[in-house]
C-alpha cells in the first residue's frame, strides 16, 4: 500500500498531480469567487477544483453530478466550433454559470475562443489556462 502510493505521487500524474497552472486557476478561484459559484469546464477540471476552490462544477465526478452524460454532451457542445453563441448564451444562463474556464482539455473539445464572445470577459489568464467571467 505505501509503495503504491509512493509509486503513484512520484509519477506526477493526474489526478494525484496538478501543475502550477492549474493550481493557480485554484488559487484564483479561492481568492475571487463567491461560494457556490457554478463553473463549466471538461470532467479534469469539474473533478478537481471544487475539492481546492469553493465553487461547484456543472460536469465533474460522475457519482456527484446529475445527468452525467447530457452534462458531458452540453459541454462537448459548448466548446465546440459548430455551437452559435445564441445556445450558448441560453446555455449559460439557464444553468446559472457564473465562470468558464478555458485549458487544455476544453480546447482540446473544440475551436470555440471564449476571448471572442461578448457574454464573457477574462478575469485570469495563465500559460495556457483561462478563466471567464459570464457577464450580467
């Protein structure tokens, strides 16, 4: 048990590790937003910030998120180059999201540039992560 666990930490891989990026869109969230907030990402980040930051993820660890899978395609949709910002506009508010975030793995969904959309402003930005703030 322990040299697995050793074994494991020392490999640096998620989700046991998570590089200063990320942990700076954690630390930026703990510093900025309000409990509760609800974020959009893909599952990585959905399963690891509410655990380091006090918000809450629209699509994160599958026992804890209601309609798992049409969460995963809403996201899918979301970040996707073929969505209208109209649906995502409707998408946002309808579900009270408050921020998006931006890395990796959600550019990694689609072409979507978040930095394009008038509904959004960039509040953090680090190497390649990103986080938005949905306008009121």
């Amino acid at each position: 048990l322990v040299l697995g666990s050793t074994l494991t930490a020392a490999a640096r891989q998620p989700p046991i590790y998570h590089t200063a990026p990320e942990r700076a869109v954690a630390a930026w969230l703990v510093e900025n937003a309000p409990e509760g907030a609800l974020l959009l990402s893909d599952f990585s980040a959905g399963n690891f910030l509410p655990g380091w930051a006090p918000v809450r993820a629209y699509y994160g660890h599958g026992s804890e998120t209601i309609d798992h899978a049409a969460k995963r395609e809403n996201v899918r949709r979301f970040f996707g180059g073929q969505t209208g910002d109209a649906w995502r506009r409707a998408f946002l508010e309808e579900n009270g999201i408050r921020y998006v975030l931006h890395g990796p793995a959600e550019r990694a969904l689609g072409t979507y540039q978040p930095g394009h959309a008038p509904m959004l402003a960039k509040v953090f930005e680090r190497d390649d992560w990103a986080i938005y703030q949905v306008n009121e």
